[in-house]
C-alpha cells in the first residue's frame, strides 16, 4: 500500500480537500453515542466528523437536535483503512500509521 492510494475528502464548512491521514492526525476525538469522530478541518479549523465503517469514509456533520444524526457532506472508498470500535475507544490503522481515540463524554 502507497500514499498514492490517499483519498482526500473535501471539509463541509471550507471545501478544501484533505488527505485522510491529515484529517486522522486533527481527530480531538470518538463520539460516546455513535461511529463516529470529531475533528477540527486542518484549513479553517470549524467542526467536522468522521464515520469510518470497512474501507469506506466519510466526512460531514453530525447533528444533534432531537438525537444524533451523521449528514455525510462526502464519501469515499480508503483501500486498506482498517477500524475497530471499542466501548471505550475507537481504533483505527491507515498504511504505516495507527491511532485509538477515547470515546468522549
């Protein structure tokens, strides 16, 4: 696996594109009630989440008026993304990298 198989996903506040390494690395972090993980845009620094399921990725909003609901802005395949969710954490492989991210409040 290469960096050439890099998805870049487009922030829904700026649109400027992002590799998901880059998006992985500004990851504060899990959200306790769902898949997904919250991050700051590395370009404009506004809100944006993360749901990872298999080796498909997406970035968008979640919404939390009258429960949580994830609005994906962008999706995409990310061959060799690996993801395991835990109760207390969320873990994640990509090439040479790995993070786990604690689950928030």
């Amino acid at each position: 696996m290469s960096f050439a198989v890099l998805r870049r996903l487009a922030c829904p506040s700026c649109e400027r594109p992002h590799d998901l390494l880059v998006l992985l690395d500004r990851v504060r972090e899990a959200e306790r009630g769902g898949p997904w993980l919250t991050l700051g845009c590395p370009g404009c620094g506004a809100e944006a989440h993360l749901e990872l399921a298999g080796e498909q990725v997406a970035i968008g909003r979640l919404r939390r008026e009258r429960g949580e609901r994830f609005e994906p802005h962008m999706r995409a395949q990310q061959p060799g993304l690996r993801v395991q969710g835990r109760p207390d954490c969320v873990e994640v492989q990509l090439l040479h990298r790995s993070w786990v991210f604690p689950r928030g409040r």
